[in-house]
C-alpha cells in the first residue's frame, strides 16, 4: 500500500470524529475499497463548463458545506430529465419532483407540461422558481414543505415522482419516503431515483433496492452517469486530491472540470 493510502487510513477515523457533514460521513464511514469505487466512478465524469443560471445560494463556506445539500446540476442533465419526463408521462402527466434546485419544474413549464409540482424546504429557492416562470403560460405548483416532517404532504398523488436525495444513507430514505407516502393510493406509479450507488456500501444499496421492492416498485432501467453536477472551488480541489488517492487522475482537456455524478433508477409499479 502506497504511504499515501497508509496515511489516509490513520487519517480517515480521525476525520470522521470531527466531520459534522452528513454526506462527508457517509464518504468517511465507507470502507477504503468502497471510497476507492466511488472515486473511480466520479474520475469517469467531467464537464465543459460549469452551467451558468443554475441556482446558486450553496456558494457558500468556500464552496463545500452547502445549505439543504444544494449542489445543482449541470443544464444539459436538467434538459435531459425533462425530456426523458416527456417520454414516460407526456406534457399532462402529473409529475411531483421532490426537491428542485436543479430547477427542473422550470425547464417543464419552458416546454408546457401542465401538471408539475415542485416541493423544497427552501422558500428562496421556490420564490426564483416562481420568477423563473412568470412570464410562460404554464405555472409549476411550488410547496414549502420538510420531508422529515411526517405531516407535511404535498397534496399530489403523481404519475411520476422524482427524487435526487442528498449522498448520505439517512437522507436518502427521509426522501424515499416522502416519495412512497404520495404513490402509496396509486395502482401504477413511475419512482425516478438519482443515486450514485457507489456512496454507500453494497449491504445498504441492496436495503435501497428491497424497500422499494416491497412497495411494489420494480426497477425498470439503470442509466449510468445520467446527471451530472459541476463541483467548483474547494469542492474541485477536494475531488481532485481525491482521485490522486488513486494514483491514476485522468487527464482534463483545456477547459474541462471533474463534476459529481449520480444514475437514474427507473422504477415502475403496477
Ligand atoms: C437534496 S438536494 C440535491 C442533493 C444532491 N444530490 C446532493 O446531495 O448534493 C435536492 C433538493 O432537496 C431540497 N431539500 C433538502 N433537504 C430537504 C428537506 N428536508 N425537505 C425538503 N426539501 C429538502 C434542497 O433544498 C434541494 O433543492
């Protein structure tokens, strides 16, 4: 074992200890061989650019502690989502996305759906929405809600819900089961689950997986890499530091950046 890898393995326990960050956690109490997986998985990903307009109120704290685990994708993730909504439920379909900065219900409206709406904990983020979406004839229903908060619902039993939980194994399943509280009265329901399997261990994937099982929802398709994030500042420099863990950085063309990513789970029920 290189003498890096020795001095991370005295270092690792020792951030835990001091790390508040849940997603950090979840990274920290990985084993070294499944931190090793989720950074050969992240060195597969890279950008142009960073998107500009995204929603950007998590720029805060030199760029790594971010408010309500805000980390916005990139615009062509954003448009690729709303186009593959348009495949599975059509521009009437009634769509709940559970948490919106990437600002999908904005990218709906642009391109008319008429049933969409956008629960978040964060007022600011709904109110850009709302300005985002002035002036187009289709209106996203925003909600103020805590999906923690065991009586807040969103009022919509959808055809499609759609969840991009924060990276950390707690969070994941406070968002699953908002998710599964608005399809429970619904015979057939369509579940899209942004994860990147590789943040949390085989045994707790698996757990993922059956829970959803045992509501009745199938998994229908896997898209690798289908969203990606762009990471700047000391979220970039973490990254990269990261990824020289593994003795092989892949090389960036002039201009290109190193960004999070996660798959698309695609679950049917009925
Ligand atoms: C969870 S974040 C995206 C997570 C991202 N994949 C990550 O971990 O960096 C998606 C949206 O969920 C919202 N959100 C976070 N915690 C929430 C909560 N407890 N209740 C409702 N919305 C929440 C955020 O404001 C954000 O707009």
């Amino acid at each position: 074992m290189s003498i890096v890898l020795s001095l991370w393995r005295i270092i690792n326990p020792l951030a835990l200890l001091v790390t508040r960050n849940e997603s950090a956690r979840q990274f920290l109490s990985l084993k070294l061989d499944e931190q090793k997986k989720l950074l050969s998985d992240l060195a597969n990903f890279r950008t142009d650019a960073p998107s500009k307009g995204n929603y950007q109120k998590w720029s805060f704290y030199f760029e790594t502690i971010r408010q309500h685990f805000q980390l916005p994708c990139t615009a062509e993730t954003r448009q690729n989502r709303a186009q593959l909504l348009e495949e599975l439920c059509g521009r009437d379909g009634k769509i709940l996305l559970l948490g919106d900065d990437d600002l999908v219900s904005w990218e709906l409206a642009k391109r008319d759906f008429s049933d969409v709406c956008a629960a978040d904990f964060d007022q600011k983020l709904l109110d850009h929405i709302r300005d985002l979406c002035a002036d187009l004839t289709r209106q996203p229903r925003l909600i103020q809600g805590d999906f923690s908060d065991p009586a807040f619902d969103p009022g919509v039993a959808p055809d499609v819900v759609s969840l991009d939980p924060p990276y950390n194994l707690r969070w994941t399943h406070i968002f699953i089961s908002k998710a599964l509280e608005a399809v429970e009265s619904r015979e057939k329901a369509i579940l899209l689950l942004m994860i990147n399997p590789y943040c949390f261990s085989p045994k707790d994937l698996e757990n993922i997986m059956e829970r959803l099982a045992s509501h009745g929802f199938r998994l229908k398709e896997r898209r690798e890499r289908f969203n990606g994030y762009p990471l700047q500042g000391l979220s970039q420099v973490l990254l990269r530091a990261g990824l020289r863990l593994l003795d092989k950085v892949p090389t960036l063309e002039p201009g290109q950046q190193f960004c999070f990513s996660s798959d698309l789970y695609i679950f049917h029920k009925g």
